[in-house]
C-alpha cells in the first residue's frame, strides 16, 4: 500500500513539473488620454473559457494562464486609474470577447509572444444592444529562443499595452466620438485596427517553425549511401513553402564498379547545406524541388590500399514527394530522385534515388 502511495504522490509532482498555473497581476498604470468624455462604468467578461489561454514553452512543460481576481476585476481596476469617473462623463460598459497568450516558434531561433485581444464597447444603457465600438488587436513581441524566462515575465506588459491600445483606439475614432459626443454605430458594421503594415485581420494565426529530422537512404549508379538531415521552415497556407536544409552524409562506391577505375575503395563523407520549395498538392502532401552544395572529402585507397584524399564540392538537385503531417509530432516519408555534379577524381556525375524517413517536431 504504501508503494503504490508513494508512486501516486510522485506521479502527481512529475506532473505538476510539466503543468503549471501562473496568476498575472495587472498593474495599475495610468495612461494618458485626451479630450476624455467618458469612463468605464462595468466590466464584463464573454469569453467561454476564463483564462488566458494554456502554453508549452520549447521544453514541453505547460503553464495555464490566467488574470489575478478574473479578467473582468482586473480590467475594471485598470480602467478606473486611467479613467476618471465623474457625472459629466458618460458612463461606457467593455465586453470581453477575446483575451488570449499566444506564444509559437516562428523562426529557428525566435518565439513570438502574443497577446490577442478583442473588445466590444456598448453605452450603459444598451448591454446587448447599440454597440459603439468593436476592435481587435495583437501585441506582438519576439524573443530569443533562450529568453523563455523573459517571455513569462512580460505577458502581463503586454496585456497593459493592448488594453491601452483598444482605449486609443476607441477615443480617435471619428466614427464613435464627434466633438465631445458619442454616437451610435450601424447595427451591422464594426471595426477592426491593426498595427500591422500589411493590412491583414488581426486574428490571423501565429505561422508555427516545424522541424524536421531526416534519415535518407541514397542509391545511385556508383554508390550506396546514407544522409541525415535537418529541415526548418515555417508553416503558410501558402501552396509553395521555402525550407531551410542542412545535412551531412556518407556513401561508398559500389566495389565492383570502382575496380575498373583501379581503387579498392571510394569513400565520400560530405556537409550539404541549401533550399528547397515545397509545393503543396493536397493537405500533407508536398512535391519536394531542392537545391543544395556538398562540401566533404573524398578517400581514396588503390588497389595496393594506399590512401589519398580529394576536396570535394558541388552541386546538387532533388525531386521528390514528401508527406508532412501538420502536427506537433509526426512522422515524415518520402522519395525522390537526385542529380548531382562534383569534383569527383572517379565519378563526377551522379544520377541516384532516395528513400526518406523521419520525424517532425
């Protein structure tokens, strides 16, 4: 009994080690804002789920974040230090819509932090009905792979910097406030602002960096070989999609086509680094178009074994099929076929194929 006690209670600590709950304090900080008319009368929170959204950093441990005393509590604090209440300013009420951390790789060496935040700004009097004001935003901030510290610490900053935002936002907005005097709205029209030069709707999902690590097997008319390698890039709705490559590899000329060239054995071990497009033909399912330049050595023994060594650059290319799952781990498969020019003192020209195998991460 008191082993399986003890494997209950440390199965409950690993799992708190990867699951965590972190209460963000929002500061109350004031903001300026001209010509005010207005305050912040209630605060009320729409959202279906009341936290802020559930992240796995790039050690796999998740944190469950959530605002200290509720988003709606926390807001309302805030809003009452920017916004002074007095009874010639009119009385506003905020809905909560949206209120979610994001965090995602994007690059091989950055995460980008987001706050995404979306709120509805309605008279008093009108809780449901005559909204004023409708906007969504992100706060967007990147980080060095190694700052995942840093990332934590500032989620609250972020969060003060999208509210300030929506407030400016709703205060220069020609079409909510006209001299002093807030009007009405079209039932049907809202508004969305955006920091983004490129003009796209604020809730466009962070692209996720995949990773991708290859095992490939090569063949081709004078050798037998192996490659790993590694892929990053960035996921798109895009049908063509350009990775990043490098990999290194090891084949041996075939023995019994090498002895017609006087050497007992051809060794080539070789660095590759390029790009390559990936061209979508349905979901998962990629033409592979790759480019890359090895740069290795090659060992040479005659047919009394004497070794020499040969520098070895060049250029290569690859088409292929590729099946990547869009998922946070999968496997890949694939196959091709290469063609492949180099400073060979044997063979300079190669024509082969490839079997892939791997995993995505």
């Amino acid at each position: 009994m008191k082993n399986i006690l003890f494997i209950v209670v440390l199965l409950l600590m690993s799992y708190s080690a990867v699951f965590s709950q972190t209460n963000i304090e929002l500061k109350t900080v004031p903001f300026e804002i001209q010509h005010q008319n207005f305050y912040i009368e209630s605060v009320f929170d729409d959202r279906p789920v009341q936290h802020l959204g559930i992240v796995k950093d790039i050690s796999g441990n998740e944190s469950k974040f959530q605002l200290k005393d509720g988003a709606s509590v926390a807001i309302k604090k805030f809003m009452d230090v920017a916004l002074d209440k007095s009874d010639e300013r009119i009385p506003i009420t905020i809905r909560i819509k949206a209120l979610e951390i994001k965090q995602v790789q994007t690059s091989i060496d950055e995460i980008t932090a987001r706050i995404y935040i979306r709120l509805a700004f309605f008279s008093e009097e009108g809780l449901t009905e005559g909204e004023l004001f409708n906007i969504s935003h992100n706060e967007d901030q990147n980080f060095s792979l190694s700052n995942s510290t840093e990332i934590v610490e500032t989620h609250e900053k972020r969060i003060r910097a999208a509210l300030e935002y929506c407030m400016q936002s709703f205060v220069n907005n020609p079409n909510v406030v006209t001299k002093g005097i807030i009007s009405k709205k079209n039932e049907n029209s809202t508004l969305h602002f955006s920091k983004s030069r490129s003009l796209l709707q604020t809730n466009v999902p962070l692209n996720r960096w995949f990773n991708l690590l290859i095992f490939k097997k090569t063949s081709d008319k004078h050798h037998n070989g192996w490659e790993v390698g590694y892929t990053g890039f960035t996921d798109s709705d895009s049908n063509f999609i350009i990775p990043f490559e490098i990999s290194y590899g090891q084949s041996r000329a075939k023995t019994d086509r090498v002895r017609e060239r006087g050497y007992s054995s051809i060794d080539t071990y070789a660095f590759g680094s390029g790009f390559s497009g990936l061209i979508k033909i349905i979901p998962r399912v990629y033409v592979d178009i790759g480019l890359n330049i090895p740069i290795g050595m090659e060992v040479l023994r005659d047919l009394e074994h004497k070794k020499s060594h040969n520098f070895l650059i060049g250029v290569g290319a690859s088409q292929g099929v590729k099946i990547i799952p869009w998922k946070e781990f999968g496997i890949v498969i694939g196959a091709g076929i290469s063609q492949q020019l180099q400073t060979s003192k044997v063979y300079k020209r190669n024509f082969g194929f490839e079997l892939e195998l791997g995993i995505n991460f």
